[in-house]
C-alpha cells in the first residue's frame, strides 16, 4: 500500500511535490485512516525523528521507484518528487471510492508551493496527538515511535 499511495500523491499534484509534503502526506493518510477506522492503511512504524513523522521505508520505497514511477530531483535544499517515465494516473491504481476521498481531502488541503503553505502543512502535523505527546519530552536525535491511536482516542473524547 505504500508504493501505492506514494503514486497517488504524486500523480495527484502531477509531480510537484515535495519529498517533505509527501512524507507528511503518508503520516495524515495513516492517521486518519487510524482514527476513523482503527486501522492503518501501510505497515509503517511511525517514528518521530528531528522533529517530524518518519519511517525508513518510505526512503526505500522512494529509491526503488526512482527512474520508474518517480524521479526525484534536488533542487537546491529541496527535493521533489516528479512524475516518472512509467508514471500512470490515479484510476490505474483502482483505490476504493471513500480511500480516494480521504486521500484527496488531504492533497487540496496541504498540496502547493511556498514556504507559506509548508509551514501550515507543518504546523497542522506537529499538532496532531501523537505529535503532541512525544514532542516535549525528547531530543532531536531521539528515534521514538509514535501511537496514532491517540488521535482516534482524541476524536472519541471529543464526542463524547
């Protein structure tokens, strides 16, 4: 699934993404999945990590498909995720209707340039509960995984 969503995110913003949006984009794709339905959509072991979300994985999915589906291309301190020689669109990837409303729901949110629309995306994940309760206790280079289950937990406490 993770390959898959890689490609839904990148062929949604037709390739202008960047590698830190699509991260965090997988990390909200995860979360939400786990707090409406209890279930995450990848295998990732999310890892809070310099401050963010993160899994190895996705740095090996990302070079695996490199020069195929993908290329990613450094452009000063940014890299960016393009479309790739073999990219196809999104109806090749044949995602359950509500899968893709989630997933789009997140793309019109947080998808676009600048550094404006960045540090909103960024501001919107460091804020999400899981984020939230491991932040304050640890070092930069502390590895510590994070429990998206707390934001289904938060969402359950606000209904009521």
């Amino acid at each position: 699934m993770l390959e898959t969503l890689i490609k839904y995110f990148v062929y949604a913003t037709k390739g202008h993404i960047t590698k830190t949006q699509l991260i965090k984009f997988l990390y909200l794709a995860d979360l939400y999945a786990v707090k409406w339905t209890s279930k995450q959509l990848t295998e990732l072991n999310w890892r809070y990590y310099h401050y963010s979300p993160w899994n190895e994985d996705i740095i090996v999915a990302l070079n695996q498909m490199n020069g195929k589906t993908i290329v990613q291309e450094s452009v000063g301190e940014t890299i960016f995720i393009r479309l790739g020689a073999e990219a196809g669109n999104i109806d090749d990837l044949e995602l359950p209707v509500g899968l893709k409303l989630m997933l789009e729901n997140i793309r019109r949110e947080w998808a676009g340039s600048g550094q404006e629309k960045i540090q909103k995306l960024l501001k919107y994940v460091y804020s999400t509960a899981p984020m939230i309760e491991v932040k304050d206790s640890h070092q930069l280079e502390q590895v510590v995984r994070l429990n998206l289950e707390t934001e289904r937990q938060k969402l359950i406490s606000e209904l009521g």
